[in-house]
C-alpha cells in the first residue's frame, strides 16, 4: 500500500509539479497517508536537476499541509468526537491514532499545533482534536503553516543534498521518528520534575 501511494505521489509531482506537491501534501494532513517523506524529498531531488526551487517547494508542501490541515480542523470541529469514532474508520482514522492526537493537544494546547507538524502520527491528526476544541482558527492557521515551514524545508533539503540517492533515506524515517518521539518524552520528564521540584521548594 505504502509503495503503491509513494509511485502515486512521484506521478503526481512529475506531471503536475508545484501543484503536485501542493495536492499531495494537503492530501496528507487531511488525514489521508500519503507520506510527505517521500513528497517532499522527492521534490528536493527535482529541485536538484534545476527544474524548481528548494524555496518554491517548501511554500507548495507548507501551503497544502495548511489547507488538507483546515479540512481536517473542520471535520473535528462540525462532526465532533462521536462521529470521528463512528465513522473514522472509513477516513483511515483509528481510535488509537485520534487518542494519541487528542492526547498530546489536551497536553499542550494550541502549542501542540505547532510542534506537532515535525512529529510522526501527531503530525497527521492533530488538526481533528483542536477542530474539536474550536481551537481560535486564526491561530491555528498561523501555527499550521509556520510549523510546517521547518519540516517541509528539511525534507526538501535533504533531497536535494542527496539528488538520485533521494530514496536512500527512506528507512531511516523510522529511525528519525524514534528518535523526536523519545525526544519528545525527556522534554516531558524533565518538565514534570522541574514542575515538581518547584512546587517542592515553594511548599517548603
């Protein structure tokens, strides 16, 4: 499945370019797995044959992720909860993927719109839970789009450091995922602890 969509997803941007990108990239942030791993690399790889910008490449893939993100904070915000987990399934929307992005929105708020474009999973869904929140959609926009920036322009990056070799990164994702969720998870010990260790002192 994953390859069939990666062939899909070079097709599109082979023959429709910056619009090829722009449609695959918010076909993915609308919760739909199309993987902006190998989206925007590619892309990167055809920026370093001359024939688009790494720039211009990074505005397409943030500017869809913005608008696949605003169909998914509107399905959130006028289905709710309840339809999500009655009729999620057939969006390609687990349980346990929402729980995860409902987890982390609870936890950080609107901030956690931010953060979470750079993230494995979080990154596709967290758009429901704060459509769900009726989250103010002027900032979600702006958090959105500024989030996606940095992501889009690394991948990008990288696939035009590494030219035809583009696709040589591919199973290192899993490894890059790993490594930001355990990241992600020492960042929350130590503020859990320094949260603590203040409380404690004033107590004391």
């Amino acid at each position: 499945m994953i390859e069939w969509l990666s062939n899909l997803v070079i097709s599109m941007i082979k023959s429709s370019g910056y619009g090829g990108i722009f449609v695959t990239m918010a076909i993915e942030s609308a919760c739909i797995p199309f993987p902006s791993e190998v989206i925007m690399p590619f892309a990167g790889f055809v920026v370093s044959e001359g024939r688009m910008t790494l720039w211009a490449i990074t505005v397409a893939g943030a500017l869809g992720n913005l608008t696949g993100s605003v169909v998914a904070y509107f399905i959130g915000m006028f289905g709710g909860r309840p339809f999500l987990e009655k009729y999620g399934k057939y969006l390609l929307i687990s349980r346990k993927k929402l729980q995860i992005a409902d987890d982390w929105f609870n936890r950080y708020g609107p901030k956690a719109v931010f953060f979470s474009r750079m993230m494995p999973i979080i990154r596709t869904f967290i758009s429901l839970p704060a459509g769900i929140a009726r989250m103010s959609f002027l900032k979600f926009i702006m958090y959105t789009f500024i989030g996606a920036l940095p992501w889009c322009l690394f991948l990008g990056w990288l696939g035009v450091l590494l030219g035809p070799r583009w696709e040589s990164i591919k199973p290192y994702f899993h490894v890059l995922d790993a490594a930001i969720i355990l990241g992600v998870v020492v960042l929350i010990v130590y503020l859990v602890l320094k949260r603590k260790k203040k409380a404690t002192a004033t107590s004391s």
